[in-house]
C-alpha cells in the first residue's frame, strides 16, 4: 500500500493550500470533498508542477458512512495514509437558538463525528509510516462564542480531543498538531455569514500563509500552532481575562458586524 497524505475540504481556501505546500515538500496525497470537479482541477495544477498526481476522493463528510467510502476508495487505489489532514468544516452566525437546528447538527457531523472518525480509522496506517495528523481548530477554540455558540464549541473539542491524541498516541510514533487560525479570507466567512470588523481584519491572514505555518509546525511535532503574532498575542491575553467579558466582547463584535 503506498502512503499518501489525506487531506479533506481540499477543495478550496486552507485545504487547497495545504495540499499545495505538502505536494511541495513531496508529499504524495489523495484529496477529499464535495466538489470532485475543483478537486480535479488542483490534482491537475499539482501535477503540472511536476509532482505526483493526487487522488481525487469525492465524498460528503456530513454523511456517517463517509469515512467508510474514503476508506474503500484508497484501498481500491492500493492506499494507505501516513498523514490525515482534517481541515473540512463551517460555521453559522446567529443566535443558536435562531438558527435552523439541523443545520448546526450538520456542523456537528462535519466539524466533530467526522473528524474524529478519520483521526482514529487510519492510526495503524500512521503509525507504520510514522506520520500524523493535522487538525484544523481555530482561534476560537479558546473561548465560548455567543453569536456562533456550536461553532466556537464545535473547535474547542478540536483542539482538546487534539493535544489528548498528541500525548496518547506520541509512543507510537504519530505526531498530532492542532492549528488554530484567526480570520482567513476564503469560502469559509461567505458560507458562515460573517463579515469582519476592523479589529479582525488587521490579524487576518492568507490561506497560503496558514498552510505554510501549519505545515511547519506539525512537522516539527508541536501541539498547538496558533497562525499569525497577533493571534498569538490575543490568545495569551485570553488567560488573564474574565469568560464573562470575552464573551460580551465576542457577542458584540457578531452583532456589529452583522452577516453580509
């Protein structure tokens, strides 16, 4: 079976820069998601490069047989992760209790089931080739979030279920990295019906810039890579500030921005 890293949401925005910067550094990998027609389009732009061609892998990780389907389909093809990059997911603005609930259990599917599935269906396969797994959290994995409340929820098990699995599973030689980007201009804001205010706009950050941070910090075994000095910084001000003002600020900052 050959190794190849999976990635899934890869079809645009972080996911599609990570599968750039791993092909980069020679990574073989097989891409996952919805849109087999833009999946197909960065295999073709990856292999134009000069690099090994990518598995195209179609499949809905909101469905709970997917996982199953992405497993068949690598073994059709002869293989095997060495890595799993976990960067599919969304968010929705509004008040809970507002929004369509099926929607947010949908986001729950994706985000947490799905996730968490993948990280554990292929740990023999990472641990012969000792390789890993990169889980997309977010900065707002460190604090509730009023205004996207199973959103911010949704990254905060993210983050823990990531540094539990970086101590259980380091005997066995699989890294595992959480990245926790701040505001990111892709698809992700549009779907979300966030719009920024000017406080986030000045420690946003490219995709590409993510991709190349997050790379670097899961080959180099860290735990949590937070993307960018001016999360940094706001993350490590968090510990010294009251939950009931980070989450008035947080609800205030969704209400004033409003959806686009």
């Amino acid at each position: 079976m050959k190794p190849v890293t999976l990635i899934t949401g890869a079809s645009a925005g972080i996911g599609a820069e990570l599968a750039r910067v791993f092909a980069a550094h020679g990574h073989e990998l097989a891409l996952v998601a919805r849109r087999e027609d833009r999946l197909a389009a960065l295999a073709d732009e990856i292999a134009a490069s000069g690099r090994p061609r990518p598995a195209v892998l179609k499949a809905d990780l909101e469905r709970g047989d997917a996982v199953a389907s992405i497993a068949a389909q690598l073994s059709s093809l002869g293989l095997e992760p060495d890595i799993v990059v976990n960067n599919a997911g969304f968010g929705l603005s509004g008040a809970a209790t507002a929004l369509r609930r099926d929607e947010q259990l949908g986001m729950i599917d994706l985000n947490v089931r799905a996730l968490t599935e993948l990280s554990l269906a292929f740990v023999d396969s990472l641990a012969r080739h000792h390789g890993g797994i990169l889980n997309l959290a977010s900065v707002a994995a460190f604090l509730p979030g009023p205004g996207m409340a199973v959103y911010y929820a949704s990254k905060a098990y993210v983050l823990s279920f990531s540094e539990a699995l970086h101590h259980e599973l380091a005997g066995r030689g699989i890294r595992v990295t959480a990245l926790c980007p701040g505001p990111v201009p892709t698809e992700f804001q549009a779907r979300s019906g966030m719009r920024l205010n000017a406080v986030a706009r000045s420690i946003e950050l490219p995709a590409a810039r993510v991709a190349r941070i997050g790379y670097d910090g899961f080959m180099r075994g860290e735990r949590v890579v937070v993307a960018g000095t001016g999360n940094r910084i706001a993350v490590a001000l968090m510990r010294f500030i009251p939950t009931s003002l980070l989450m008035r600020a947080v609800d205030q900052r969704t209400k004033s921005a409003g959806p686009d």
